[in-house]
C-alpha cells in the first residue's frame, strides 16, 4: 500500500516501440504503465519520447502526486535540466504547461540502472 506521507518516485523510459512507467515507493513497486507506440509517434527523437512517458505517467497517476513533491527519474540526461531550458518548439512549450501545477524534481538515471521502467515494454 502506498504511504502518502512519503515520497513518490515515477521512473520512465522510452523505446523504439514504447513508453513505460514505474510508480515506486522506497524502492517498492506501486504501480506499472506501459504503451505501445502509433506509427507518427515512432518517429519522434527519444527526448520527446520519453517526455510523453513522463507526461503519460503524471497524468495516470495523479491521485497519487498531486500536492506533494514527487521525483521523476529518467535516463535522458537533457531532460534533468528541463527547467532550465527555454521552450523553443511549441510542443515544448505544452509539456511544460502540462506540468505546471506539480511540484518535482527531475533525475538522471543512467541507463543500465533504468531497468524497472525497461520491463513493461522492452521484455515479452
């Protein structure tokens, strides 16, 4: 069970074909999301995959964030320094819309050690 006094950590990743997402409490699983990616989305680079990942993960799990400080943790390193960058594009500039209302912190995760969010989607 979810202890909503302590922090909530939503780990993604983002493949070729996927997005996935793990909702975790001191090291716990709570939580997995997983999708499949459409034809126009495959195409996209792997920031704005995993970005989608982000924003699909937040939206799921809501109830769970929503008034408290949370950790998102991903192995795109470009993405910890998210709020920092200006928003060039317009797409940028509705993710960050998206976000606006919750109060996180972005990490960096290398890769290899991303492995929970990997599952969903990555391994039949």
């Amino acid at each position: 069970m979810p202890n909503f006094q302590g922090t909530f950590i939503i780990e993604t990743d983002a493949s070729g074909d996927g997005i996935g997402a793990v909702l975790q409490q001191q090291g716990r699983p709570i939580a997995f999301m997983s999708r499949a990616l459409g034809v126009s989305k495959k195409s996209w680079s792997i920031y704005a995959k995993e970005m989608l990942a982000i924003l699909e993960a937040i939206r799921m799990w809501r109830p769970y964030i929503l008034g408290q400080k949370f950790i998102i943790q991903t192995d795109q390193q470009s993405l910890k320094y998210l709020l920092e960058q200006k928003a060039a594009t317009p797409e940028q500039q509705k993710w960050l819309a998206k976000l606006m209302g919750y109060e996180y912190e972005i990490l960096y995760r290398l890769g290899r050690d991303n492995i929970a969010a990997d599952a969903p989607h990555d391994y039949p």
